[in-house]
C-alpha cells in the first residue's frame, strides 16, 4: 500500500481532526507543514491544485476538504 501524505498547518483544527483521525486508525503516514501563509503554500498547491488545507494524497486519490478525507477514511476502516 502506498504511504499516505498529509498537508497539514498545525493550527488547521479540520488538520488536527484528520490527524487524529490517522492516530486513532494507526495508519502510516508522511506529514507535510504547509506554510502559513496561504499564497506561500507551493507545495499543497502542486499537490491538490489549492493552497487549503487539510490535503491527503494517498494512491491515486487526492482529498482536500475534511469532509472527503474522513469519508475516504472510513471506508477504509470498512
């Protein structure tokens, strides 16, 4: 499986959801800080084509609102 990746703003409260989220399932995965400072967030950017966050790429999917991302995680978890 591939690893997942979070873009994540420690202050983000949907990030720390999502982050609490990953804990409590005790997956794996690579935690990118995006820059807080939206129009300085190249990398979220690059990755989802937005600079919010919270982002999860993990295959071929690419989440980016919290809702879509706890979706996706608990379907996993199914």
């Amino acid at each position: 499986m591939a690893r997942m990746k979070l873009y994540n703003l420690e202050s983000c409260p949907e990030c720390r959801a999502v982050r609490e989220k990953l804990c409590e399932m005790q997956m794996t995965y690579t935690i990118i800080n995006v820059h807080p400072v939206r129009e300085k967030r190249r990398k979220v950017h690059k990755a989802s084509g937005q600079h919010g966050v919270p982002v999860l790429v993990h295959n071929d999917k690419t989440l980016t609102s919290v809702d879509h991302i706890m979706q996706y995680l608990a379907e996993m978890k199914e």
